[in-house]
C-alpha cells in the first residue's frame, strides 16, 4: 500500500444537543479516538448534522486529507445520507463513510449508567473506525426508468393515481379485477358532503378514465406475476382468459378493502333484517329500503376488539358512514325513528363532526355502550327485533324494538391481497393492510423501489382521503420516470466464479429473486433486484459470495475490535 | 410560461410538497415566515404511534431542503402581492432582514453568547429564553442567526454592538434593508399550518392564572430533551417532578357554544403519546386523560391506546371538565368534571394539568386568500375545490393547499396531501409544456 492509499480516518463525535452529550462524555471519547490505528484527526459537535457540523467534516477532510470519515452520533437510518453526501461534495466517495450510533445503543438505553455509556460509545466507535480502515469506494449504476405505470385496481383510488399519472404525461396500465370499475364506490349510495349520488360521481372519474388517451383499462384482469425491477417491471396479466405482458417503469397497489360479513355476530345471517352498512347503502341506492319506521345502527361490530390477535384497529369511516345513512334515513323517511349504539363517535375533523351535530339536533338517538356491555340483538316471537342496550350515559338498560338493525363493521384486507404481496414482494402489516416504508412520513411508498401504495389497501379511510393518497402515490411514482433513470443500490453481493460449484444453494435461498445461474452453471447475482441482506453470502457452503460493503475483512475487523483486538 | 413552483410554509407539508418537485426536476421557490423552516413538527419530541424522536426524522428532510439545488429557500420571508393564472402567476416575495448576512454566518453562535437581553424563545412556548440575536432552535435550517429588532439594544435605544464586536465572521449588518423579490411560478401551493387556541379564553381551566396548568404544546418542549428544562419532567410552579398530571381534552375544540365546533383530530393520539412519555419519564406519576370520544381513527392509533392503558396504565376518564381550581399555597390543582359513567360529580387532584387546546388555522389565511381570491371557511381553512373528489385544488386553478390548513390532520395525512399537492402541481406543468409543444 503505498502513502496516498493508506487511510487517513477522520472522527467526528456528535453531542446531540443533550442527547448524547448530557450522558456520554464526548470530549473522552474523542480523546480515545484520537489514540485508534489510521485516525489522523477527531473533533467533537454539538450537532454534526448542522449546516455547520457538515462543514467542518468538509474543512478536514481537505486540511487533514482524510479519506475514510466515521461519524458516531445517531442512527445511519435517518441521517447517513446527510454525511455521505457531505462526503461526496468533498470530494470522497460517499461509502468511504461509516457511522457509529452512539445516541440509540449508547447515550438513551444506558441513561442511567453514564460510565459505561461512555465506555460502550468509545468500543463503538473503535469497531467503525477498524471497519473504516478496510472500507472501499463503491458504485451505483444508473438504470432507465419507462414511463409507464401500472395501477393495480380500478377503485376510485386507482383511478386517481391513473389519471394524474396521465395528466403527468406517463402511460398507464390500469387494472381492474372486476368487469367494471368502479370498486366499492359502485356500491354506495350519496356521498358526503354534497349529497350527491356516487353513480355521478363515478361516471364521471369512468368517462375521464377510458376517454384518456395515455390509460390503458384492463377490466376483468387479474396480476399474475411481477418480474423486474424499478424502471423496468414487466406484469404479466390475465386479461380476459389470456395472458397479456406490461411493461411499465413503477406500480402503485390501489387494490381497496372488502367489508367484514359479521356472520353469528347481532342475529347477522339469522335475521335478514339484520344487514351491514354496505348492504343498507346497495338498499336505499336500489330503493328497497321499504319503509322502515324503527332503525338501530351499532358501531364497532368485529372492529376494536382489545383483544390478543382481534380485529383491534378502529376502521375509521364507520361512525362518519353511520351519521350520514341515518340522516338519509331521516331524509327519505321524516317519521322514522334512527338510534346509533356507539362507543367513541370518531366523528374526527370539520365536516364529520358537524355532521354528527346535525344528526343530534335532527332527533337521531345517540346512545353510548360499554366495550364490556356490548348491545344485544334477538328475533321477537313475532318476526321483530328487539335491541337491549345498556346506556352508560344515563345509566339504564334500554330495550329498543327495531325493524331494521344496521350494523357498522370494519373495512378488511381482500383474501387475495396475500397473494399479491408474496407477487410484489411487498410487506401486509399486522391488521393485513399493506406495510407502507415509514408510518409517519412516507405514507404511500413501500421500502422496494419503485411501488407505491395508496387508499383502503394501505388502511380504512375516506374517499376524499383515499383520493389526497392516489394523488400522492402518482407523485412518488411521478419522481423516477420524470428523471427517466435512477441510482441502484451499492450494497450488493458478487460471486467469485472460481469457488462457486454451481450448488444452487443461493438461487433458492435469495428472498428478491435476485441470483440465476448463467449457461455454465455459476451463480448471477443482479445487482438491480439485489438488496444486499447477505443471505446467499451467509449461506453459501464454498464461501464464493461476498457482500460489497460487508466484506468478511470488514465484519471481522469490527467484531475484532469489539472484543478488545485490533 | 413558468416551470417552478412556489410553496408557502416550511412545515413538514411543505417541505415534502418541495421535495417532491424538487427531486423530479422542477425548480421549488420555499417561503417560511419565521427565520427557519421545520414548522410545528420541530416542536414536537416524539410523534405517535410509534414514538420516533420528531426533529431526528425531520432534520435529514430540512436539510435537503436546504442543500437541494432545485430548492430555493426563502426563510424570514413572507408572500405579498399575487397576479396572473395557472402556468403563469407572478408573485411578490418580501424577504424581512435578518441584519446578519446569511453567506458569512457560519452559525457559530458567538454572538448569541454574548447578547445581553433575554427575550422569551416562540420555539419554546415561552417556557425557555432565546436573545435578541438568535437561531429559533438548535437544528434550525438555514443555520443563520437573526437580529429582533424589537428588542435588540442597538435598535431600540442605539447602543451596545456586541453582536457586532464579537462575531468572527464580521457577519453582523445592521443596515440591511427588506427586499422585495419578484418571481414567476406555474402553481403555488399553501401549507401554512396551524395555531394554537389560546386556552385562557376557557378561563374555568385557569391557564394564565394557575402556574400548573400548562397547553399541550408547551408540554412537548417540556418532555423534550432539547427543551427549556432538558427534558426533566417539572412542573412550572416550583420545578418539581408531578406526581400526578391531568390530560383535559376538546379545550376551545367540539364547542357548540364557543368558536371552533371542530375537532382538531390529533389531540386524542397525542395526548396518549404524552401520557406514555410521562410514564416512561416518571414511572411513578399517575396519569389521567380526560375525554369526550376516543378518536385514534388512524393507522395503528386504537392499538397505541390499548398499549397506554395495558402497557403503560394510562387511566382513561369519560368526562369533560367543568373547572379547575387551585390550592394557593401548593399550587396543586384540582379538577371538576361530572363522570359521564355514573352521572357523579367528582374531584380530582393533580400536581399538574395539560389542556388540549384546539388548533387552528393560521390567522395569516385570510390574507392570503385575499391576495389570491382564493375561499376560505368561517375558521380561516382554506376551501377545496371539492371536498370529495378534489380536497387539495382550491377555486382558483393552479393553486393548491395541503396539511392542516386545509382541515384539521395527522402528519401522514399532511405528507400524503403534500405530495398529492406536488402531483398537481406536477400536472399543471407537464400539461403546460405539452400544449406549448403543439
């Protein structure tokens, strides 16, 4: 190794305002630093990832020409893009970086111990700078991204993402499983807040849909499987009983909800005056509703239910759905009379709660139960229902007769969403919605590249809101294909074709379909589908396989370090 | 025609609405009032339900903001006048001066060292001090300091200049005059956020008069760790850890009799969030949230309850409280409420009680609106097209809203909303250039 290569670590140490430094002694774990093989230069930040912490790591790698940089502050999840690309602006290929995280496993789990935290943050910190010393630049190819999309469903959420998809100038593949689309706004009955019927609206979302010349509609079509990758996915369809292939640059999943069937739930299935939300919305939509003189709406039916593996989610529509049907009850029928058996009314918002005030004043009866006292709902001798509600409002138990009993169940993942997931390889969160990256900020994008997510796939919700999300999946998925190409992960593995025997191990093993074997047997690795979890290389009998970035030089020089070696 | 796009408020909306452009390509003008963007998601300590540090996963996105090249920051600044349509508004941009040049500030923070006056920090609620030359918080982007004229020696009585002696950079310019800075934009879209009611109009709860009760969101600088107390759990009266806190919920929020008849969808959720944050600070510290509903309508939200009561024993009262008193001498609180269980008229004592106030729209919205004749509903929300089928167009075409200003939301759903703004701000240009190519 001659001088210019030999690496010349810089160690920067992050206060974290009072996050690391009121329990972690910075300064001494710089002072440590300063003593570790290859560290030409260490500092301490009150905030390294300031405006200003970035450029000092800029200044010194120019003063002290570093060329390896360690920054031991908090997690590489949310910040070390921040310091690699301080790194690159210096002039540093950005994987010669390498964080330590002493905030999360040092300064907030040992709080109390601040000689050990101090202790641990100074192993940390000697475990990434011995891994720092073996680092190597790495690439990231540049792959083309087609613009086209496709839009899995042909609910109003996809259609959404279809049609800003098109106004953004891409092609769209729409797909829809049923002959028509439409989804569950086919279904309804008036729509908040205007009242206005949902075959309006949807004609006129169907007619802009199929009169639009960058949409593709593949009604009756079902996704059979997904090869690819971001920028180039092909999906083979059945369409119609034949097998169709699209290729498109991203895919949004805009597959809806079902409702829950409450079957043995309140008489449901026993009495057939006894039906869903859903089913009185198809009722009055097909004017069938008779003449009802006497209806109990109960909410929370199979939703809520605090309880180990339940249905636990609030399915977050319901009470608003239940306030609007009872006022259109109200509204096709003045003299009848609407009770709704509630828990909470989540009438959350402007609109909603206004809604829920007007039904009050319109003489719809709220009635408040007790998780633990949940309504009871029975057949009388004569055909009727009878209601017993315990009102914990003014204490009493109510008997109500009712002719119609409406029950509010939850929104729940379509059966067949399992099997598109497992095609997508995209995760479904433990209540069976789909697993979006971030629950707080990245709303509708999943963690593979390239598909997005958006409505009651992702999680109950309204259709004004399923709509804000449709809008903003085809603005994710709008990023890549106006830019046309995109950056690919670094991290991946290779086979070193002398050692590999072509056991095939790995090609099985690999959870992204990444590894094939080529004509003579060796193993493939693409470095587009590859995610770098190391699987292969962990599993691989002749140890052929090495992960760029991990390298086994690289894990054992930090596992060395940790265990007090150098 | 114009391929750029101004956003209005530096909050989480905002910042998403100008990433998402920004990193398509399209040229993104940022205009945020205060002297740094972050907007009230800075604030927050820790965000429900899964209890990640706030400012920790904001910060990376502030700074690509800042270090973004299709993203033009224009902080301390505010938006004047407004003409022109869709593809083609020209807009007045007044960029208030800071009287520290923000190319040779380095952040450094000497000269806030060395300000003698003490002035109330707005970034803390109050609780805290910043100087008269100041950096709103920590973690503020751009990292640049700024002089309060209002309060600084050298303006208000023409002495002093330490700020001036003192700064290595010789960044200091009292002399710096407003600018005004004249752009031409495809769309705009608003994200201008929301205030927060001020409790002591609901003078039966005695914020303003009882040192002890505090709002929700001078809470969350208390609870946070780069807050005025560090962090420490304390009460204000004597800066004592409470052994006992009330969480009062629809304070000014789901009034039929007051002003705002909403609900402001966030403060069941977060109040449970504090709840878990007191417990997990003061294991000992009882722990009260009273409510008229329950409403943890989102992702994951009923399943963060059901934690706070099993996991954490967060205790839960239907009541919504008629008053609260005080004992003079110990500061200690007590709370009327009626127990909608069992119709009982009870008392509780608590040490400390935090109001959940409602939180509103930005009292700046209707002067915006009327800048750009855009609707505004009898609270101050900017008016989607349509609430169903076009909640983020407003009546004027090419200018969209997103986040709270638009109805009360979450932070998923303002992110949601703010790439979906992005999404129609996308459309108007690629419209606009396809009709240009004909």
């Amino acid at each position: 190794m001659n001088e210019k290569d030999k690496p010349r670590i810089g160690v920067f140490v992050c206060h974290c305002g009072v996050n690391i430094g009121s329990i972690v002694n910075v300064p001494e774990v710089v002072e440590c630093a300063k003593t570790l093989p290859n560290v030409s230069y260490a500092e301490e930040n009150l905030y390294t990832c300031s405006s200003e912490g970035l450029s000092k790591i800029k200044e010194a790698i120019k003063k002290h020409q570093l060329n390896r940089i360690v920054v031991a502050s908090c997690t590489p999840r949310t910040h070390e893009p921040l310091f690699r690309s301080a790194c690159e602006e210096a002039g540093l290929n950005k994987y010669l970086f390498h964080m330590a995280n002493i905030r999360e496993q040092c300064s907030w789990v040992h709080a109390k111990e601040p000689r050990k935290a101090t202790e641990k943050a100074k192993e940390t910190v000697r475990m990434a700078v011995a891994k720092a010393a073996l680092l190597e630049p790495q690439a990231e190819p540049e792959i083309d991204v087609q613009g086209s999309a496709v839009v899995i469903g042909g609910g109003v959420s996809g259609m959404t993402a279809a049609l800003s998809l098109a106004n953004q100038q891409f092609k769209v593949y729409l797909i829809e499983k049923e002959k028509e689309l439409g989804g569950k706004l086919k279904e309804l009955y008036k729509l908040y807040p205007n009242d206005k019927p949902s075959s309006e609206i949807l004609d006129e979302y169907v007619q802009s849909v199929c009169s639009n010349p960058n949409i593709k509609v593949y009604t009756s079509s079902t996704v059979k499987q997904i090869e690819g990758f971001i920028g180039n996915f092909e999906a083979s369809i059945n369409h119609e009983g034949r097998e169709q292939k699209l290729n498109a640059g991203t895919i949004i999943v805009a597959t809806g909800a079902d409702v829950f069937k409450p079957r043995g739930m309140y008489c449901y299935g026993e009495n057939k005056n006894v039906i869903t939300q859903l089913e009185l919305e198809r009722l009055m939509k097909e004017n069938k509703l008779g003449e009802p003189k006497s209806v109990v709406m109960i909410q929370c039916v199979g939703a809520r239910e605090e309880r180990e593996g339940g249905r636990n989610y609030c399915s977050r529509i319901c009470c608003a759905v239940a306030v609007k049907n009872a006022l259109q009850i109200k509204e096709l029928f003045p003299g009848a009379e609407v009770s709704i058996l509630y828990r909470d009314m989540q009438t959350y918002g402007k609109e909603f709660e206004e809604q829920y005030q007007k039904a009050r004043g319109n003489f719809v009866q709220f009635i408040r139960y007790d998780f633990e006292n949940p309504p009871e709902v029975c057949t009388r001798p004569d055909g009727g229902l009878s209601v017993k509600v315990h009102d914990i409002l003014v204490n009493a138990t109510l008997e109500l007769d009712a002719d119609l009993v409406v029950l509010s169940t939850p929104l729940v993942q379509w059966e067949d969403a399992k099997e598109l997931s497992k095609l997508l390889k995209v995760p479904l969160g433990a209540e069976g919605f789909f697993l979006e990256a971030h629950v707080k900020l990245r709303p509708v994008d999943f963690a593979t590249d390239g598909i997005f997510v958006c409505g009651a796939a992702h999680s109950p919700k309204t259709i004004a809101e399923s709509i804000a999300q449709a809008y903003a999946a085809a603005s994710r998925a709008g990023i890549p294909m106006a830019l046309g190409r995109v950056r690919t992960e670094a991290i991946t593995a290779f086979v070193d074709e002398d050692l590999c025997t072509s056991c095939g191990t790995c090609v099985k093993l690999c959870p992204y379909n990444a590894i094939r074997k080529d004509d003579e047997g060796i193993a493939r690795v693409n470095d587009v589908l590859c995610k770098g979890c190391g699987v292969c290389a962990a599993s691989c009998p002749e140890k052929a396989i090495n992960m760029r970035h991990f390298s086994d030089a690289q894990v054992l020089a930090e596992a060395t370090a940790a265990l007090g070696g150098s | 025609m114009s391929k750029s796009v101004l956003v209005v408020g530096g909050g989480i909306a905002g910042i998403q609405a100008s990433l998402d452009l920004a990193n398509r390509g399209t040229k993104v003008h940022l205009v945020e009032k205060t002297p740094s963007i972050g907007g009230r998601m800075a604030q927050l300590d820790k965000t429900f339900p899964t209890l990640d540090c706030s400012i920790c996963i904001l910060a990376p996105k502030m700074i690509e903001c800042f270090r973004h090249p299709n993203v033009n920051l224009l902080t301390y600044s505010e938006l004047g006048e407004v003409k022109g349509q869709a593809g083609n508004f020209t807009v007045k941009i007044l960029k208030k001066p800071r009287y520290v040049d923000a190319v040779k500030c380095t952040g450094c923070g000497t000269c806030i060292e060395k300000c003698p006056i003490k002035v109330p920090s707005e970034f803390d609620m109050g609780l805290g001090n910043r100087k008269a030359v100041y950096m709103p918080f920590k973690q503020a982007v751009p990292l640049v300091a700024a002089i309060d004229p209002e309060r600084c020696l050298y303006f208000t009585k023409g002495v002093c200049k330490i700020c001036q002696k003192v700064c290595p950079s010789n960044a200091i310019n009292y002399e710096q005059k407003p600018e005004e800075i004249e752009l031409n934009v495809s769309s705009i879209i608003l994200a201008t956020g929301f205030d927060v009611f001020d409790p002591s109009r609901m003078s039966e709860y005695g914020y303003g008069r009882f040192k002890n009760v505090v709002h929700s969101m001078e809470f969350e600088r208390i609870i946070c760790a780069s807050g005025p107390t560090d962090g420490h759990l304390v009460r204000p009266s004597d800066g004592k850890e409470p052994k006992s806190v009330v969480f009062v919920q629809c304070v000014g929020s789901r009034s039929q009799h007051g002003d705002f008849p909403f609900c402001s969808s966030v403060c069941c959720v977060y109040a449970t969030k504090e709840s878990i944050l007191i417990r997990e600070h003061a294991p000992e510290t009882q722990v009260y949230i009273m409510y008229i509903d329950m409403r943890a309508v989102g992702k994951g939200f009923q399943e963060f309850v059901d934690r706070a009561k099993k996991e954490y024993g967060v205790k839960y009262i239907k009541a919504h409280p008629g008053g609260i008193t005080e004992d003079p001498t110990t500061k200690n609180l007590q709370i009327h409420y009626e127990d909608m269980k069992t119709g009982e008229m009870k008392t509780l004592d608590a040490d400390m009680v935090v109001l959940c106030p409602a939180l509103i729209p930005k009292a700046d919205n209707k002067k915006l609106a009327r800048a750009m004749n855009l609707e505004v509903d009898e609270f101050g929300f900017f008016k989607s097209k349509n609430l169903l089928t076009a909640p983020m167009d407003t009546n004027v075409p090419g200018i969209y809203i997103c986040g709270y200003c638009q109805c009360p939301k979450d932070i998923p759903e303002s992110v949601a909303q703010a790439s979906g703004a992005a999404a129609r701000a996308a459309e108007t240009i690629a419209c606009a250039t396809k009709e240009a190519k004909r």
